[in-house]
C-alpha cells in the first residue's frame, strides 16, 4: 500500500476540548490508523513546539513524524533524541521579513487601530500575533497592516481565526511563504509526495487556506457553522469542493466530532487505509 501523510490540526480537531462531545474509542483507532508503517503523520498547529509537547503528553496522543507548529511558520522533524527544526524551511521563508524580528513588525504597526499585541510567549521569529474584536472590520484591517508592512519591504500573509472560549478574534502575521497549507506542500515536496498521498483535517479559520485547496481535507462536525459556511463557499468559488469532505458521523457508528471526524474523512478518501478498523 502507498504512503499516506496524515495532516491533522490540534485543538478542537484531533483534541477533545471543545464543547462537543468525543466519541468513545475514537481516538484509539485513530492511534491504530497510524500506527502502520506506510502511515506518515504530522501535527498542524497554532501552538507553539513545547504546547504541542504538552498536548501529546496531556491527551496521550502518537508521536508524531512532525510538527508544523505556530500556524505553519515552523517545522520540527521527530529525531531519536527529540525535535529538530527544519532548517531548510527557516531558510525558505526568512527572506519574507527582510531580517526584521517580530518586534520590528509590531513597532511598525504600533498605531494601527483595533490591534492588541499578544504575549511574548505566543510570539516567534516567523509569527507576529494579534487579539482583534470580534466585530472588526477585516478588509479595512488588512489594507492598513498591508501599507504599513509594504514600507518596510515586508511580505506578509495574514491569517484570522476566533477563539471560541475567549471570545475574541485572533490575527496572526507570517511571512508570505509560510502558512499551513505552504508548510503542508513544503513538506510534501521534501518527501516526495503527491496530494493523492496526503490528507489533511481541521475545524477553524486559520484552517481554510488549507481546507479550500487542491489538497483533500476534511473538516470535523464540531466545526463552528460560520467556518464550515466559509469553507464550503469558498472550495466552491476556488472549484475544489470536490476535495472537502464535511465529516457529519455515522461512520463506525461514531458522531463525526473530532478524531471520529478524522477517521471519516480518511475512509471517504482513502478506504482501504480505514478497512482494518470496520
């Protein structure tokens, strides 16, 4: 059987911590889907590597391959004594930011409205982190950090999701090559696969550039309606729908949420890697 590289996102994906519930057993069969040895897997988060660490240790989670960490602007290989940034991948996206730190950027866009800084630790070399209102206007947004960053000769990709527990919207800012979905093919190509050999599952806003690609993704049922509605018209603008499956349960009598969402999603693409667990 070919490889499969299986992409997963952390929190309210493969993690149980949102409101709805997880189906029992899930997340033993996703632990016994990737255990066989042509399964590949690389965790995709907005934590940071020793968030990611504590997420493993805290849900018993597989080690993974992987970890794309900090929204897809670092990249750390599992090694026999623990994790080794992929330096190839820092060297990719470093020119972006023309040698400025993330606390360059931010006294760049000191006076920008409607930006609060998070704290240092959420910050990094690659990612330059916001609270924003819920209610803020995106595009005016946008258009301002764009002006201000373009003077700098700084290029940038902005990415918006919502903490649901918080309330509050979140903004993070990455050089123009770095991303989940640029990680996700960056990866790929080091290791010789295609996008019939890779999947990849998610639940939130910093998930759509990924979720709306060429790449076949599958969004849990515990996604928040709004992000569904966002990935579901924009695949169908972008003509990728047929690569988005919209878990919604049932399968293996589980209810879709979470790794039962996951497991799904790699049995509408990839049946034969799921036959084992029926």
């Amino acid at each position: 059987m070919p490889p499969l590289l299986i992409c997963t996102d952390l929190d309210r994906t493969l993690l149980p911590n949102g409101d709805a519930t997880e189906s029992v057993g899930a997340r033993p069969a996703f632990a016994q889907l990737v255990s066989r040895p042509q399964t590949r897997l690389a965790y995709v988060s907005g934590r940071h590597l020793a968030l990611v660490e504590e997420a493993i240790l805290d849900y018993g989670l597989p080690e993974p391959d992987w970890i794309i960490g900090d929204v897809g602007s670092s990249i750390y290989a599992r090694q026999t004594d623990g994790w080794s940034p992929l330096e190839v991948w820092f060297r990719h996206i470093s020119p972006d930011w023309q040698r400025s730190g993330w606390s360059d950027l931010a006294m760049a866009l000191s006076g920008v409205s409607g930006l609060t800084l998070q704290p240092e630790s959420r910050q990094n070399s690659h990612k330059l982190s916001f609270f924003v209102p819920l209610d803020a206007d995106l595009p005016s947004l946008t258009r301002d950090i764009q002006a201000r960053l373009q003077e700098r000769d700084v290029a940038v990709c902005l990415v918006h999701s919502v903490d649901e527990a918080a309330a509050i919207g979140l903004l993070d800012i990455l050089p123009q090559r770095a991303g989940k979905l640029r990680a996700i093919e960056f990866l790929m190509r080091e290791q010789g696969l295609s996008y019939q050999q890779t999947i990849f599952a998610g639940d939130s806003g910093n998930d759509l550039s990924v979720l709306t690609s060429s790449l076949p993704a599958v969004l849990v049922a515990n996604a928040h309606p709004d992000v569904a509605a966002q990935a579901v018209a924009e695949s169908a603008r972008m003509g990728t729908q047929d690569r988005l499956y919209l878990a919604r349960g049932g399968f293996l009598g589980m209810n879709g949420n979470y790794s039962s969402g996951i497991l799904e999603g790699i049995g509408h693409f990839h049946a034969d890697a799921v036959r084992e667990l029926e």
